[in-house]
C-alpha cells in the first residue's frame, strides 16, 4: 500500500540537512575552502574505517593515491608559466593535493550516504525523503523565486545574482541558477534527479510531480547539458518500452546499422562544426589589441577548443597532471594563437567530467578509470530492476561536464553500493514490510 505521507524523524533530519546542503550548495566557499567539502573531511575520522569496508571505495582511493603520484612525478618535467603571484594552493603539486583532498571528500559523502542508509528503519523511505526535499522542498521553492522575477516583481541587473540572474545583463531573460555558479550546473544536478527518479518509480511510490517538478528547473535552468539529459532518459524510457520489437537477429542488425550511420552522421555535423567555430575563434582573437582582456571569451570552454586538443596531441600518454591547466596553458605550444592571460584569472576547461579526467591523467590511467566506472555498472545490473536509469543516471553527468568533484554522482553511488550489499530478496522484504512498491 503506498504511504500517503512523509513523516521525518529527528534522527533523520540533521542527515537529510547535510546531504542537503552537500547536494545544494556546491559553490559556496569560505575563501577558496568549499564549506560542503571541509564538512566531510570533519567526517572522516568517523567513516573512515566504514571507507575502507568497500571494495569499490578502496579501488577508487588506489585510483587517485596513483594519480596523484604520477602527477608529482611527471611534473619534475613539466614546463609551467606562472607570471603572477598565487595562493599557494594553487601552485603546483599544492592544487594537485588540494584535488586529492576534494576527492577524499566526495569519497566521505559516499560512505555518509552509505552509512545513513545502513542505519535507518526505512532505507527506501529515506532515499524518497532525500528526493522530495531535493525536489519538492527546494524546487518550488526555485520555481516560486523565478516566478518572481518573470512577474518584474523582483529585479537584478546583476550576472552573478544567488538563484536567479539575468543573462542579458539589463533585458530581463531570466536564468535559474539556485546556488550553482551557473544555470548550466544546476540544470544538469535536476535532469540528474529526474533520471534517479524514473529508475526509482515504482519501487519508491513516487508520482508524476517528481519528474515534472525537474523538468521544470531544466527548463527555467536553460541548460544544455540538462535538456540532453532529459532527452536520453526519454529515449532510454521508449527503447525499454519497445525493445520487444527488436528480438529478432535482422532487426537487430538494421538497428545497429541505422545506429551506426547516424553515429557518422553526427559526428562528421560536429566536426564541421568544430572547424569552423575554431575559424571564427582566430578571427576574433585577430581583432583584439595587444595586452586586451576579454575573460568571456579569452578563459573557459572557448579557448579550451583550441587549447585542450594541442594538449591531448603532445601529452595523450602522461596527460598534463592533476590541476595543472591553469598552470601550463599559457604554453605557447598548446594557446597557438589564443592570447596569453594572467595565472591569477585562473582559467579551467569547462569541459568537466571526464573529458578533464582524460586531459589531466592521459589515455592509461583514464582507461583504468573507465574500468572503475564499469565496474559499477555491473553492480548497477545485478542489484536494480531499473538498471538502464541508474547506469545513465551515474555515467551521463560526467560525460556531459559534471566535475568528478560534484557530490550528487557520489550520492548516487553510495545509493549503489547500499544496494549491492543486499540480495534482491533482501531489497524485496524491505518493500513489502515497509509498505512500498516493488518493481
């Protein structure tokens, strides 16, 4: 019988705070500390051993120890340019170690969600309590503020404003950004909970208002990477649907081929593409006046076009070490003809995910990552009915430019490996003593 209401618990609520807050307010720093991540390192003395219980956890600790090191050791050949003064964390080794520290951290938040699960009376409830707070809580509390704003009964002419800014700068289009740095971010975080939310439907009693409440805040997000997510979640929602249609030996072959051709389709459109926005690039750089700043367009993912594939050509093996692009893409040999930009704008790729990974650690150790990440998979496809959801789910950010240093795929995952560790007769029992549905 589905439950027709939530009750929350006291025991429960400083947990759904933290997961909150981790899951909400990623950007929020003291100084350049991000208070979620200095919350989990306060945690670690007491997760600690519950980290070292899980296989999985122990190879993704073995993964970044390895990283690390050989980011030390490849960068006693490395060619860096800094021509400013710098905070020492951000100088070399010391943001290697500092990226380490963050990954330790979302590492803890795995176990915290772990444990939290481990520990509660209703694990399945719990996991819908953290959904609705996500959703139902700060989501209309979203939508309500943006609602706002489009009534022109509150204004900002300012860019970086908290939940909402205005991206024209003075003409009133409106972006929803919660507090993300960016709609784009943001967006991906909701299209993320609305794939868990499809591939926990059934078994978590949820309703219609949790997918619609996240389609919503994509929309109001304006996010790309969001709306691609949404699209893959429907397109794997109707293949499941008609994958009756595909048993036999020459539809699968006429799929695959079909598959196949759009595949090459695609990516010749992108590439074309590609080749002539980099055209337009040097154009544009051409007009500048020398020593001219333009942040906009000099730092993140435009100059990262040109930038990054000149840095897979010459370090594709070693990669450019962990943290170090701010540090090293002054080199003449990777900007071309991108203009040189102080080291104190501190510039990134604004690709994320595992574009950054490939860039930083080279082809080999990101090989070893992927193996990680397929590991998971198949937990994901022996313990979920669901499995196709929670795959995408989990892999589908960071593919799309989530950092690896965002909570909510480690939320994910704790989620994954809570799972793991019981029987689907055991997750079936709970369903039913509990009252939810199964699938």
């Amino acid at each position: 019988m589905e439950r027709k209401g939530l009750v929350f618990y006291k025991s429960e609520l400083w947990l759904i705070a933290i997961c909150t807050f981790c899951l909400q307010m990623p950007d929020l720093k003291v100084s350049s500390i991000k208070i979620s991540e200095l919350l989990m390192l306060m945690l670690l003395p007491f997760y600690i051993k519950e980290t070292f219980k899980s296989k999985t956890l122990i190879l993704f600790f073995a993964f970044y120890v390895l990283f690390l090191f050989k980011t030390f050791a490849t960068n006693t050949i490395a060619q860096f340019f800094i021509n400013e003064d710098l905070p020492l964390l951000k100088h070399p080794y010391f943001i290697s170690l500092s990226r380490f520290v963050e990954m330790l951290a979302c590492i803890i938040f795995c176990v915290f969600i772990l444990n939290a699960l481990k520990l509660a009376r209703d694990p399945l409830l719990l996991i819908k309590k953290f959904l609705f707070v996500q959703i139902f809580c700060f989501g209309l509390l979203y939508i309500f503020i943006f609602a706002l704003y489009k009534a022109h009964l509150l204004h900002t002419s300012a860019y970086d404003n908290l939940i909402v800014y205005d991206t024209s700068e003075g003409d009133l289009l409106y972006r929803l950004r919660g507090f993300y740095v960016e709609g784009g971010p943001f967006g991906l975080f909701y299209a993320f909970l609305l794939s868990v939310c499809v591939g926990f439907y059934k078994k978590l009693a949820l309703n219609k208002w949790y997918i619609i409440i996240c389609i919503i805040l994509v929309l109001m997000a304006s996010s790309k990477a969001g709306y691609m997510m949404v699209v893959l979640t429907f397109f794997v929602f109707f293949t499941i649907k008609i994958k009756h249609l595909f048993k036999s030996a020459v539809a699968k072959v006429s799929l695959f081929i079909v598959a196949g051709v759009a595949t090459v389709y695609i990516s010749t459109l992108v590439f074309d593409n590609y080749i002539q926005n980099l055209a337009d690039v040097e154009q544009r750089t051409a007009n500048f006046a020398p020593g001219e700043l333009d942040p906009n367009f000099m730092l993140g993912r435009i100059s990262a076009t040109v930038i990054v594939p000149n840095m897979l050509k010459n370090k594709w093996v070693t990669g450019i070490g962990w943290g170090n692009y701010p540090l090293v893409r002054n080199n003449p040999q990777y900007r071309t003809f991108m203009p040189e930009v102080p080291v104190s704008m501190w510039d990134a790729t604004g690709f994320g995910g595992m574009l950054d990974l490939l860039l930083e650690a080279g082809v080999v150790l990101f090989l070893v990552y992927l193996f990680l990440y397929f590991r998971v998979s198949k937990l994901i496809s022996k313990h979920f009915d669901q499995s196709p959801y929670i795959i995408l789910s989990y892999i589908a950010p960071l593919l799309l430019g989530v950092s690896i240093y965002f909570f909510y795929t480690w939320f994910l995952l704790g989620i994954i490996l809570f799972f793991s560790q019981k029987t689907k007769t055991d997750i079936n029992s709970i369903d039913s003593e509990k009252g939810l549905l199964t699938e």
